[in-house]
C-alpha cells in the first residue's frame, strides 16, 4: 500500500530500487523495503505526529519498551525544515527564505515520470541505461535506497532487519547492561 505516490509510481519506484540493490544471498531492495521508506519519507506529514523521528529511547528488540514505533512531535522550526525539504517552498515566504526550494516530492514525481511507466517491464540493461540518464535523480534515489536499507526498520524501511543483518550488525542493541561476569571481570 502506497502512503504518497501513486501506484503507477510505486511499481517505477520499486523496480528501481530492486536494480540499485539486486537480489543476491539476501532480497533485493524493494524487498527489503526500501522503496516503503521512501514513500513513507514523501509522506511523513500525511500522519500525526509526522513520521521524521521515531521516538526512543528504546526499539523493544533487545528489551525496554518498543518506544522507537512512537513518532515525536516536531517544533514549528522542525516542521517548517522538514516541509520545505520534503513538500519544497511551493511559493510560502518563510520557505522561501533562501529562495525557492525543489522539495523531494517533486523530484520523485519528475524522477519516475523520467524513468517511465514501462521501466518495470524493461531488461536490466534498459533499466540500466534509464537510471544512468536520470542524473541526479539517480544520486538521490541510491541515498535514499541505502538508507532504507539500514535505517531503523520503524522508517517503514529495513524489513525483517534484512539490511543489518547483510552487513552483521546487530543494530540497536540498548538496553544491553551488562552480565556479572561482565562488570566483575576487567
């Protein structure tokens, strides 16, 4: 289920993180969930509180309370930064502060548009080539990519740890302590 993009976009935006990050021991990008992460990032402020930092100070997966799945509340300066990153400056003036700013929405929808509604049904080689023309839009998208893959899985992205568990870390490992053996022996 797509939280901003529509599904035409959603298919583009998986297809293309599948092929930045193919399949190997481990599922490939979308997969893993990273094009989630980003649909999720596109539409942080379509929740309340906007989904930009989950809350702490604990994930539950090594004890403590599963705090990480409750999302802070943002201050008016918070909110206003990360609107304008996110949904650009679309012409308000305290947006606007340092001119106009191209928001991430924009560049997704521009991006995938450039990609096409066929970059799905295309070979890997096609698919190649269309990425390699997008630019930029293929720089954001790997960023974006690698961090769905790592982040926090309450991002939306990082299923089932795949991304941590392809690179053997153990991820967020408080509160850990400490055993007797541990604080007993130097």
């Amino acid at each position: 289920m797509s939280r901003f993009l529509s599904e035409g976009q959603r298919r583009i935006l998986a297809a293309a993180c599948a092929r930045l990050v193919p399949a190997d021991d481990d599922p490939d990008a979308a997969e893993a969930g990273a094009a989630d992460y980003i649909d999720g990032l596109l539409g942080a402020f379509l929740v309340d509180p906007p989904r930009i930092w989950a809350g702490g100070p604990f994930s539950g997966r090594f004890g403590g309370g599963p705090s990480f799945a409750s999302f802070h509340r943002l201050t008016a300066q918070d909110e206003l930064a990360w609107r304008t990153r996110i949904e650009g400056s679309r012409g308000v003036s305290e947006r606007e502060r340092l001119g106009p700013v191209v928001g991430l929405q924009e560049q997704y929808a521009e991006g995938l548009a450039a990609l096409g509604e066929d970059f799905p049904a295309l070979s890997a080689g096609e698919q190649d080539e269309r990425l390699r023309a997008a630019g930029s839009f293929l720089d954001l998208l790997y960023e974006h990519v690698c961090e769905g893959l790592y982040s926090a899985p309450e991002y939306g992205g990082n299923r089932d740890l795949i991304g941590w568990r392809s690179i053997g870390y153990l991820g967020d490992v408080q509160p850990r302590g400490y055993s007797d053996d541990e604080v007993s022996h130097e």
